[in-house]
C-alpha cells in the first residue's frame, strides 16, 4: 500500500459515520471485496449485515436529492409497477390485521410526497406520514395528505396509535435504526403490524455483480448506507419487541443498462429473469419485504 493510500485509509477511518453494526452486534466489522468511491463496504461478522464507509459529511449532501417537490412520487413508466405493488401491499397488510373495511389507521415513515400514502388511501385505509425533507413533506400536504414535517420521534404520537406503520427504503439510511423500531413499536397497536421494504444484502445480485448492483451506491441511490439480510433484519426486529410474521424477496439483476452494451444487457436480463423465481424461493432476492408484528406485552 502507498503512503497516500494509508493516509487517505486513515481519513477515511476517521470520520466514518458508521463504527459498529446497526443491528447491535458486539462484533468485529470486516471489510469486503465490495469497493464503492468510499471504500469497501465492511460486514458484521456476526449478523452479515453490510455497511458503508462514507462520511457523515457525504452521507448528509447525498440525502439532499430527497428534498424536491416529486420527491420519490413514481414517474409515468414506473406508475403501474408501483399501483401493483401499493395494491398487493395494501392487501397483505389488510389480511395480517385483519382490517375491517374503513378505519385502519396507517402511518408511513418516510411518505415523501405521499405515493404510498395516496395507494393505500384509495385501499380504504386512514393514512398519516412523516417526512424530513421540506419540500417533499409540502407537496403531500398540498394533495389533502396529513404529513408531519420532521422525524417519527419529534412528531410524537400518542402510544398504541396505528394498526400499521410502513418502512419503506428507509431503513438502509440509518445508522442507528434501533431507536426508530423501537418508536414505532410504541406506537402500534397491540398486534399492530410494520412493514419494512428494503434491499436483500444476502441476495444473488450482491453475490453475483457486488459493487455493480447501483443499490449500493450514494450516486445512484442517496443515502444508502446500510444493507440488510433477513437474518439480520429478523435480529433487530426480536430485539426491538417484534415478531417476524413473514419476509418474501424478490427480483435478480445482473447487469446495469447504462455500463453494459445493449446486446450483453439484453441477454443478461433474460438470464435474470429466468432466475428470478428460484431466488424468490431460497430467499436471495434483491428486494426483500419484510411483516413484523408487535407481540403483546
Ligand atoms: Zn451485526
């Protein structure tokens, strides 16, 4: 190794923003063959989960791609995909709490301008959010949308107040996402369910193409920092008071559009699709879903 190696290694280690595991593993973080601009992605060498090297500096101006009216709302071609799976969603969640029809109240953590919100809404749920960024927060009120401005645990919600709370893409934000679970543990009802959706850091996809799937990546996708796998997500949740009702995964991806040529990509989705299903089966898919429920005191 260089001497500007070891200084920039040094740098790096000192500022890092992330220095144990987020799942509150007392063990050794390690580092992987999975070089991102950071540094290589380092791993719990107890719970597997996969954890950036970036910078609470870096960290904070990559989330700044949040902070826009659209905020995460889906665009005319990914406008079907997510009615699809708002519905099935919705569904599922309906089923886990056994909603009667009208009147279960739902809150979204991290709505950003109210996509999921508005879906499970016209499901016949009560729906609230919360979202941090400004911008994004205004658009949904400005739908008819009840959104708190801020973090969950500013907003202060009285205990036991929703039947469902929804986690989507958030949670491979936080460095510490222990004191969120346990937020919205007190405020789900008795039985209440959480949803969490997230990246699988187990998956085919990471095995497969590692620093290539663009989901690891701050460029692509501000603020990933934290990549879970269902071991590792089932330990936070039994730590946090919830029990894991069901974690389904899906999706595999081998190769990105814009740095493999058309003819490679065409033919490495196919192969992807092929292999879509067994990873569903074994559980290696790239994005998991994940239903916990709150035992009962
Ligand atoms: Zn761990």
């Amino acid at each position: 190794m260089s001497s500007d190696e070891t200084v920039h290694g040094e740098a790096v280690a000192a500022n890092r923003l992330i220095e144990r595991c987020p799942v509150g593993c007392q063990s050794d973080l390690v580092e992987t063959s999975i070089v991102l601009p950071e540094g290589p992605l380092r791993r719990c060498s107890l719970c597997w989960q996969l954890v950036s090297q970036i910078t609470a500096q870096d960290f904070a101006a990559s989330m700044q791609e949040f902070n826009t009216p659209r905020g995460t709302l889906p665009t005319q071609r990914t406008q079907r995909r997510h009615d699809v799976r708002a519905a099935r969603l919705c569904k599922t969640l309906s089923a886990l709490i056994r909603a009667k029809s009208g009147g279960a109240r739902l809150l979204d953590i991290g709505c950003s301008s109210g996509a999921l919100l508005g879906s499970a809404k016209r499901h016949g749920f009560e729906v609230e959010g919360v979202e941090p960024a400004a911008q994004a927060a205004e658009h949904a009120r400005s739908t008819g949308l009840t959104v708190f401005h801020g973090y969950l645990q500013d907003a202060c919600y009285p205990a036991a107040s929703f039947d469902a709370v929804t986690l989507m893409e958030v949670i491979e934000h936080l460095p510490d996402p222990q004191a969120l679970l346990k937020e919205a543990w007190r405020i789900l009802k008795p039985n209440g369910v959480l949803v969490v959706g997230t990246g699988n850091g187990a998956s085919w996809t990471v095995r497969l193409v590692g620093a290539g799937w663009g989901y690891l990546h701050v460029a692509q996708h501000g603020g990933h920092i934290s990549f879970f796998n269902p071991d590792s997500l089932r330990s936070l949740a039994t730590q946090c008071g919830f029990s894991v009702e069901r974690i389904e995964t899906r999706r595999v991806s081998l190769a990105d559009k814009q740095q493999a040529g058309r003819a490679v990509y065409g033919v490495l989705k196919v192969v992807a699709e092929l292999m879509a299903l067994p990873a569903r089966w074994c559980g290696k898919g790239h994005d998991m879903l994940v239903f916990l429920r709150k035992a009962p005191a």
